[in-house]
C-alpha cells in the first residue's frame, strides 16, 4: 500500500477560522464564510481557485449541530465547483477531509475547500444541552433504542467505558486546561486544578462536567491542494503522510468490547499500514476529547501507549504536557478550547508544524504531528508532516 498512496499528491495550503464562542448570536453561514475567506487568503487563493468543497455532515436534525451546507456555501462565495460531498455517513467528522484528498489525487479537483461549522452554544437555551435534547424527534434512527432508558447523551454511552479509569481522567483534562490557557482563542482560559475537577458535578458516572467538551459557535476551515499546485502558496504547504478510517463493528455506541473495541482501533491500525513512520516518531498529538476517555481511547489506539495503559500513561499529565514526551491538545482541546468536532485538532496540528503556536508552541518545532476525530463507533485520523 505505501507505494500507491494518494497522500503523496496533495497538501494542505490553507487554514482558517471563525471567531469562536459561546451564544454568539450568529448564522453558521455567516461563520463558515468568514473561515473559509482566512483559509483561502491563507492558501494564496481566491474564491475563483477553489474547484471542490466538503464538509461533514451536510444537513442534521440536531439543533445547531450543522451550521452550514455546502450549497449555502457555494452561493455565498459563487464557487464553481467540480466536485462537492457533505455526508454524515462518513468516517467520523474527517471522513469528508479525507475523500476530498481522494478527489483531488484523483484529479477531480485542484483546490478543496474543507470545513465545519457549529451553532451548538445558541441551539442551547436557559437549560443548556437539555433543552437541545428534549426538543430532538428521538423515534427515527438508532437512537430510539437509548432514550426510553434515559439515556439520550453520548455522555451515557461512553461513561460506562469510562469507568476503569475515572480516577486519572483529570490529568486529560486539567492538561488541556492548561493548553487553554495559553491560547487566546480558547473559550475557558482559568485555570483548573485537580481539586476543581473533582469537585465538578456529576454528568454521567464517572465523567464529570469537565470530563465533556464545551459546545460552542464556529467554524473551521481547511484549504487541500493538488501537490504540484502547493508549491507556489503563500506558506509552505503542510504534507499527508497518511489516513485511517473504518467500521469493523456495528454502529452501536451500546456494543463496543470496551475501549480497544470502538472504530479508532481500526482507523490506527489503517493508518500506519500506509506509512513507514511508528508512533515513537509522532511529536504532537491533537486527538479528539468531545470526552476525556476519548482521548484516552485514541491514545492507546495509535500506540502511543499498550492498550489498557491509557490511564497510567497519562496519570500526573507529565507525559502529555507541552513539554513532555507527546504534547496533547495543545491548543485545550474540546474540553477547554471548545467543541470544534475534530476540526480544531487539524487547525491545530498545522499551526503547530508551522510553528505559529505562539505561547503554546511545543518546542523544537515539531516534524510530525497526529490528528484524530470521533469516538465509539465513529473514528478517522491522519498522520501530517512538515
């Protein structure tokens, strides 16, 4: 596989993003162009390059969860588009990223725009995430299994997988606490301590509020070009060493065989089938915490550590620090920078191989970083390098 990988013909140009925060009171049409016009002029670009256009998930019945639609987006900027796909049935959130690196490999496109965009902090009213569920039809799809036994949430889904290792989730947390602190765009900037994470109300057993993702308005924007179109950009083009995606197991959040047993285990193992590379070689990690066991899960997926290692690993968040041996979330992940859905660890992977992190910036310039999006049965990545 390593010598017919369409990895080796793109490379991402261009990045950008919205303001980012919570209630902001604006459309998710008006976000996405504000992202994708500053990942554009990122690239070099113009609206008139930009041939393709993807996103995840298009449409969704969940308040606020898609902000914006790839026709919306097209009539605002009048693309010309010679290849489009905004799907939810998808690798998880990068699946759509990863097939408009296909597509222009392929020849399909030059220049792909890439984006996601949530308004899932002004879907909320007085009553937060509750009222968005209260007032979601739950009869239509997998879900209706769940609900009746009053469990509506992911948090109940993933909470019980979490329960090996509650008392060193708090090192995920307060580590991307920390991160947060640093990044002036991150929505919770105090600091959090291990008390204060164990004092947090209870969400679902063991995962506490700090344990969950903040939900937030914004979007993300990412330009992929055509390898022989990146070299005259107006930054030097970060470079796909290779993906991973796939569903071994049902799509069921209640059936998983504990955490080796959710997609990203297969997603890894896809992903370095594809490259010489070995996770000792990985110099930031930016995997997806829509709940600390997430991370953790993905952790022990990529190698990073054995599995079933995860808590010990991170326990002290010494080995996950920005300047320990794997730096993790750099830019506070979902916990603390806010709920970008995977789309915030890929804009920040590139800002931290292009050594732009400012405050947060790992040091010694990093060569290779990972990205991860999704939990349970959903789960892409990517291995990128300077």
């Amino acid at each position: 596989m390593k010598d017919q990988r369409f990895e080796a013909e793109v490379a991402i140009t261009g990045i950008g993003q919205s303001t980012i925060g919570r209630r902001l009171g604006r459309s998710g049409l008006d976000l996405t162009v504000d992202a994708a016009l500053a990942a554009i002029d990122d690239a070099g670009l113009t609206p008139a390059d930009v041939d393709g256009v993807a996103t995840f998930p298009g449409e969704s019945a969940d308040p606020g969860f898609a902000g914006c639609g790839v026709w919306e987006l097209r009539d605002a900027l009048d693309l010309s588009l010679r290849w489009f796909e905004g799907s939810p049935q998808t690798s998880g959130q990068l699946g759509p990223f990863i097939d408009a690196c296909m597509a222009v490999a392929c020849g399909l496109a030059s220049h792909v725009l890439c984006f996601r965009t949530v308004c899932e902090s002004s879907a909320q009213r007085a009553g937060g995430r509750a009222d968005v569920v209260a007032g979601e039809p739950r009869v239509h799809d997998w879900r209706r299994w769940l609900s009746p036994f009053g469990a509506p949430s992911a948090a109940n889904w993933i909470a019980l997988y979490a329960q090996h290792h509650f008392d060193q989730l708090g090192a995920i947390a307060c580590n991307a606490r920390a991160n947060a602190v640093l990044n002036p765009n991150a929505v919770f900037r105090e600091p959090l301590t291990l008390d204060d994470y164990l004092g947090a109300r209870m969400i679902s057993t063991p995962l506490c509020l700090y344990d969950c993702d903040v939900p937030v308005d914004g979007s993300t924007a990412v330009v992929v070009s055509a390898r022989d179109r990146a070299r005259d950009g107006r930054r030097d083009p970060v470079h796909l060493e290779a993906v991973g995606c796939g569903l071994r197991g049902p799509f069921a959040w209640d059936q998983i065989d504990g955490l080796a047993g959710m997609a990203a285990t297969g997603a890894a193992e896809a992903l370095w089938r594809r490259t010489d590379l070995r996770p000792c070689d990985v110099d930031v990690a930016e995997l997806y915490d829509g709940f600390s066991v997430l991370a953790l899960a993905w952790l022990e997926a990529l190698g990073f550590c054995d599995v079933g290692d995860g808590g010990p690993f991170v326990d002290g968040g010494k080995a996950i620090s920005l300047d320990g041996p794997l730096p993790l979330n750099t830019q506070g992940g979902q916990l603390s920078g806010g709920r970008l859905h995977g789309y915030g660890m890929l804009h920040e992977a590139v800002v931290q191989l292009r050594g732009d992190g400012g405050a947060r910036q790992v040091r010694d310039r990093p060569e290779v970083a990972a990205v991860a999006a999704g939990g349970g049965p959903l789960a892409g990545c990517l291995l990128l390098t300077r």
